[in-house]
C-alpha cells in the first residue's frame, strides 16, 4: 500500500508538470493546445540525443534539452498558436492537432519509429516504511512541490506573474492597461513547455520514449486541466496529485482500468461542476 | 478649441452587416461628448475601432494630427487613448489596491520594466501617489485590500473608472457607464463624472438620454452606423429625425 501510494504521488508529479502549460495556455489565451504533446516528446527526444547518442551525462542532456525545447516553443507560439487567438475553441483544438500530428511524423523522420529505453540515471534507493524507494523518483515528487512553491511565489510576488493573472482575469483589461499582453503570452507558453519538457524528461527513465508518448500522457493532463480549472493553478496542483492517487490506486485493484478512471472522474467532475468553459 | 480625434470615413463591417458606415467626427479637447442611439447602432463598435479592437473596413483615425489606424490597443493606450467596456472589466482575482498598482506601474516609464521584477517594488512613491489619488476620485479606500470579486457592481464600476483615470488619459472613452446601476450608483457615478470632466475629455456612450443631457457638451445620435446628428444637446434632442429614429412615436421622458 505504501508503494502505491507513492507510485500515485510520483504519477501526479509528472501530470502536474505537463499539465500547467495546458492550463495556463488555455486559461490566458483561449486555446486549447494539442501541439503541447510536441514540445513535450521533442524535448525528451533532444535528452536522447545527448544522453544516449552521445553518452554525456543526464543532468546536462537535462538542461539542454530544457534550453533547446525554449526557441522552438517560441517559434510554435509566434507562428502557429498566436494566430489562433479569438478564434473557436474546436478550431484551435482541430490546428494545434494537426501540428501535433505533424511533430510526430518529424521525430520519426528524424529518430525513427522504434522506442529508446532510457535508465535510471540515479539508480539508488531509498528505505522508507519499509519499502525501498528509488531516489530518482523521489526527487521528481519533492521537484513537483519545489516547482508549485515556486509559481505560487511567482505569480504572487512580480509584476510579470500579476500581469498573467490579469491576463487569467480578463486580456482585453490587460491591453487596456496599456501593456502587451501577446508578449505574455509568449512567455506563459514559453514556461509552459518548458516545464512540460521538465515532466518528460523526469518521466522518460521510468516509461519508454517513442512518438507517441506525448499524445498518450496529453489525454490525462487534458482531464487534469479540465477537473482542476482551467487557468486555476492551484487546482492544477491538487488534481494532478489527485487523478495520479486515483490512477495508482485503481492500479493496484484493477490494471487495465487505470486510465479509464481518470475520465470517469473527469466526467462526474463535469456533471457537478456549474459550467465555466 | 482643438480636435483631438479626427475619424474619417471610418466603416466596419461584419460579413454583410454594417455595423459602422463611413463615420466622420471629431472630438474637440476638454469636451464632454455624448454617444446615444438605440441598441446595435454601431457605438461600441466605433469605440472598438478607436481604441484598436477592430481594425476598420475602411477610413483612418488620427489623434493628435498623427495617424494611429493599425496601430495595436496597447500602444493607443499609450498615447493616451483609455476606455471602459460596457460590461466591467476589472480583475476579479486581485485586490482593489493591487488592480491600481497594475494599472500604475507604467506611470513613469512608457513600457512596463523587468527590472522593476518584484511587484512590491511597485511601491515606489509616486506609484503609490498615483493610485491613492484614483482610489479617492472614486470613493473606494474603504475596500483599497477587499478582493475586487467582492465589489457590488457599482463599485466595481468604480473601480473600472479608477483604473481608466490612474492611466491618466488625454481622451477616455466610456461605454454605458451606467448600465446595469441601481440609481444610487448612477448618481455616484454621474457626480464622479462632473468632477472628472474638468480635467478631462470624455466620450460617454449612453442608452437613455436623460441621464447624461446635463453633462454633455455636444451630443451625437448614431442610427443604423451613422450618426444621424450632432450638435448642441437641446438642438439634437429637437431634431425631427432625431425623434423620429431614436423615440419613435414615444414622448421624451
Ligand atoms: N464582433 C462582432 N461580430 C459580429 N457582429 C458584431 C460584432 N460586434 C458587433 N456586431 C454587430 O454590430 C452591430 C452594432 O453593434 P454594437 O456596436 O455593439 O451596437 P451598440 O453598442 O450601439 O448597441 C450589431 O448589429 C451587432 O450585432
Ligand atoms: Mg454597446
């Protein structure tokens, strides 16, 4: 039971790091944002690279990669994401598929079809309650709530953060004030990727890396975003951790229906939730 | 007198609505100017268009003898271009002081600075000055730290005007001000607009004439996207097409 609940802990942390991109692009810009799966598989395929290709250590393929994913989202967003604002929610949804769709027959142009095994780059463990914990592990969930700490303090504590949750509030306001506000946006989805490319590469050691890794953890954080609130990033926080407790713990009673429960329980969210989308 | 705004031949359309036909008009400086007309007339819409929501079908805008037709909201704001939306738009999830700080922190300096990274920083002198004074204007230092979600519609109202004013704008553009007030609030915000107008030029969009007849000083009537009149506010009400248009066959009240 202990290693459940931390496997649950550890499956929220990954959500999370995804998930507030998601929620943040969706909450200022209106745009729900399939291409986030590209970013987030490119960024891990880029630690590959170094890591596996050519055998530097993880920590620095790690921050590479996290540097690598910053002009590329900028491109993605300035290009792409940027002319879809104001537009329908289905139509940003049906583009930024497209996009994602086109980044995953790119990295199999690039890197091929077949899945990478990554390792453990830690490898220790960790005796905890009389279960051993691997210590890689473990830092991804203490990073997870570092990382809530952090954007709490961020978006509490400066003028770019209080502009973003202006920008949540209302973006036209925010113009009215005389400030740019697509330059935030920019930024948001900038950070975003970022630390959705931050989750992958946490995630990649203990999953396999393929071309379809990010379309297949999207559909969760999508459920995350939607039963913690768009834009909400508290709520983000807590139904990451939440849905990965959920999904764990049905795990460990009924395997195939893991996934299956994350969306049931977005839809009852749903049906008792007063609709704000 | 001299104009501040010229509007020339200025058109929206929406597909094959017309919601702006060929517009020309001006704003004089230190004038009061009142926009009515029945609903879907076109006057948000001209306010969209010269604060840069929309960019026109066809015309130019000039303020201040310098063409500012594409050029985007942010920067008209800049040049002293402000306006208030006809549903309030304030931020919900701030507090009433930190939504003036936000709207202050580009008081000194044309674009907002990184390096002024920490929002408490924000609380250099004049930035304090500047908010404190819009937070007097509209009468809310009682609720300076109630979070703004909590305001009654009225006070948020104020607070949207307080936010306008703290920017210190050359023309302020305010779109039914006093829709959706009881009439406690309406005359709170009629007496807070009397006092503004000495230091300020106005253009106040309002539905029901009677309520702001004695505070403008020149009156345009928009029907079906043009302005079917303008003048001095006793002339525009005498206006036999005025009448016609805008009352039918109603009394004034
Ligand atoms: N964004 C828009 N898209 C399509 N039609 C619009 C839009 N904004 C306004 N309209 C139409 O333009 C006309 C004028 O609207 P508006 O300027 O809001 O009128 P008013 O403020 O005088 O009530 C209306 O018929 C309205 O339906
Ligand atoms: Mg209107």
């Amino acid at each position: 039971m202990h290693y459940t609940i931390f496997y649950g802990l550890t499956i929220g942390a990954i959500l999370y790091f995804i998930s507030i991109g998601l929620s943040l692009t969706f909450g200022t810009m209106r745009v729900i944002n399939f291409a986030h799966t590209i970013t987030y598989t490119i960024g891990v395929y880029i630690l590959i690279t170094f890591v596996i290709f050519f055998k530097w250590s993880f920590p620095v393929g790690a921050v590479l990669a996290i540097l690598a994913i910053i002009p590329i989202a900028y491109v993605i967003e300035r290009f792409i994401i940027r002319r879809l604002y104001g537009d329908s929610l289905d139509y940003t949804f049906i583009a930024t598929f497209a996009v994602a769709l086109i980044g995953v027959d790119l990295i199999k142009w690039i890197w091929g079809p077949a899945p990478y095994p990554l390792s453990d780059p830690i490898g220790k463990y960790l005796i905890l309650f009389d279960v051993s914990l691997p210590i890689y592990r473990v830092l991804m969930v203490i990073s997870a709530i570092l990382l809530f700490i952090l954007l709490h303090l961020f978006f509490k504590m400066t003028i770019v953060g209080k502009i973003i949750i202006a920008a949540l509030d209302d973006k036209d306001g925010v113009r009215c004030l005389g400030i740019n506000v697509d330059k935030y946006f920019s930024l948001v989805f900038v950070m975003g990727s970022a630390l959705a490319v931050l989750g992958g590469i946490f995630y990649a050691p203990i999953s396999s890396i393929h071309p379809y890794m990010g379309l297949a953890i999207l559909l969760l954080c999508f459920a995350v975003v939607i039963v913690g609130g768009m834009g909400n990033l508290k709520g983000t926080f807590l139904s990451a951790f939440a849905l990965g407790m959920l999904m764990a713990l049905t795990a460990r009673y009924w395997p195939q229906g893991a996934e299956t429960m994350v969306f049931i329980a977005m839809a009852v969210v749903l049906i008792f939730r007063p609709i704000d989308i | 007198m001299s104009e501040i705004l010229v509007a020339d031949r200025l058109s929206k359309h929406f597909g094959g609505l017309i919601a702006v036909n060929k517009v020309n008009f001006s704003i004089m400086a230190d004038e009061v100017t009142g926009i009515i007309g029945p609903n879907g007339s076109g006057k948000t819409t001209l306010f969209n268009l010269i604060s840069g929501f929309f960019p026109p079908t066809e015309g130019r805008i000039t303020f201040f003898d310098n063409e500012i037709t594409h050029i985007p909201p942010y920067e008209r704001v800049i040049k002293g271009i402000v306006r208030t939306f006809q549903l309030v738009s304030v931020f919900n999830s701030m507090t009433v002081w930190e939504n003036l700080v936000l709207s202050s922190i580009r008081f000194k300096e044309k674009h907002v600075s990184l390096r002024k990274f920490f929002f408490s920083s924000a609380k250099d002198k004049e930035i304090k000055e500047n908010c404190l004074r819009a937070l007097k204007l509209v009468g809310l230092q009682s609720n300076a730290q109630a979070l703004t979600s909590e305001l009654s519609y009225g006070s948020k109202r104020m607070l949207e005007i307080g936010i306008a004013l703290s920017l210190n704008p050359k023309l302020l553009l305010l779109d039914e001000p006093l829709a959706g007030l009881s009439d406690g609030e309406i005359s709170e915000v009629i007496d807070l607009l009397k006092q503004i107008k000495k230091n300020f030029t106005l253009v106040i969009i309002e539905h029901k004439i009677s309520k702001i007849i004695n505070l403008v000083d020149r009156l345009c009537v928009m029907n079906e996207g043009s302005f079917i009149c303008e003048g001095n506010p006793d002339d525009a009400l005498c206006n036999p097409v005025v009448r016609e248009c805008y009352w039918g066959k109603r009394e004034i009240s």
